[in-house]
C-alpha cells in the first residue's frame, strides 16, 4: 500500500511540476487540480489526513478558479473563504509545530492562483 501512495505521489508531483510550466492560466489551474487529487489520494493512503485534507480544499479551489471568468467565481470571497478554509483545517487538523507549513502553503497557492497572469502566479507560488 505505501508503495502505491509513493507511486501516487511522484504522479502528483510531476503534475505540479508540469503545471508550472504552462502557459496559461486555465491549464496551470487544471494540472492543479490533477496533482491535488492525486495528492489527496496519496496523503490519505499515508494517513496524513491534514495533507489529504488540505488537497481536497485545494482542489474544490482549482475548480472554482479555473471558472474565473464567470461571474459567480470572479467574486473576491472565493479567495478569502478558501484561505479561511485552509486556516481552520489547518487547526482541526493540528499535531504539531510542523502543522503549519501546510497551512502557510496553502494561503500562498491560494494567493498565486487568484493571480491571472500566469508570470505571476509562478513568482508568488515559488515560495
């Protein structure tokens, strides 16, 4: 089982890594959304339930983001209730000191993909 939660997450990792390397908003958002559900699967499979959780938030927000120019997911509250959501997950979630760099993460993505010009979602997403 940790050998196919491992496989998982190298598949998610080259998901992310690839998502960075598009040149579009839209495409960016949806190889996000691949390496988020491939990493809330992979997280789960560990029993990592903060990571798993934090992925499914963060996917739920690639769907919502990739419909930006709808009206409805142009509203600013989606990047505010997604970073409230990763907050409070983060604290349900809570074990330990390490506990916030998910959380730290995840408002940082949060950010960077509100962002529509692809250069600077890169910028604000490599810390």
């Amino acid at each position: 089982m940790d050998t196919i939660a491992q496989i998982l997450g190298i598949i998610a990792l080259s998901f992310a890594v690839v998502s960075y390397q598009q040149k579009t908003h839209k495409r960016i958002l949806v190889f996000q959304l691949l390496a988020n559900t491939t990493f809330c699967i992979h997280f789960i499979m560990l029993g990592a339930v903060t990571g798993g959780i934090l992925n499914a938030v963060a996917a739920t927000r690639a769907i919502i983001f990739v419909n930006k120019g709808k009206k409805w997911a142009e509203n600013k509250i989606w990047l505010w209730v997604f970073c409230a959501v990763s907050i409070i997950v983060g604290i349900l979630t809570w074990k330990d000191l390490y506990s916030i760099l998910p959380i730290l993460g995840m408002l940082c993505t949060t950010a960077a993909l509100w962002i529509k010009t692809p250069k600077y979602v890169r910028l604000v997403s490599f810390p």
